[in-house]
C-alpha cells in the first residue's frame, strides 16, 4: 500500500462577526475566510450554543493533548 502525504488543515486567518436584525429577530453572522474565499454562516441561539459546545470541546481536547487534537 503506497503511503499518502495529507495536506496540514487549513487554519483561517481571519474570521469576522456580525449581527442582522428584522421583524423576525436578529441572527449573528459567522465569517470565515478559507482557501476558497469567505463562508458566510447564519447562527440562531440554538445553533450559536451548539458551536459553543463544539468550541469548548475541541478547546478542551487541545488543552489536554498538548495543542494536538
């Protein structure tokens, strides 16, 4: 079996917040900018506290394994 090179992630450089807001409510606004451009990804309350939780797991898993995950 021929051993394959994988590509090291990519880290995005800059990643940028926003709010909007109308007569429905308000939804923040995650920017990230990747290799292919920028990603755009509308957040309610509950899928903001689900990225918070997955955050918070991968912040603990870097903390426990020396920055590696």
């Amino acid at each position: 079996m021929k051993r394959v090179e994988k590509a090291r992630p990519f880290v995005a450089p800059e990643i940028h917040i926003g709010t909007v807001a109308d007569d429905a409510g308000a939804i923040g606004i995650l920017s990230i900018h990747t290799a292919e451009g920028l990603v755009d990804i509308a957040l309610d309350l509950q899928s903001a506290d689900a990225i918070v939780d997955a955050i918070n797991t991968i912040r603990s898993r870097l903390d426990s394994d020396g920055g590696g995950i």
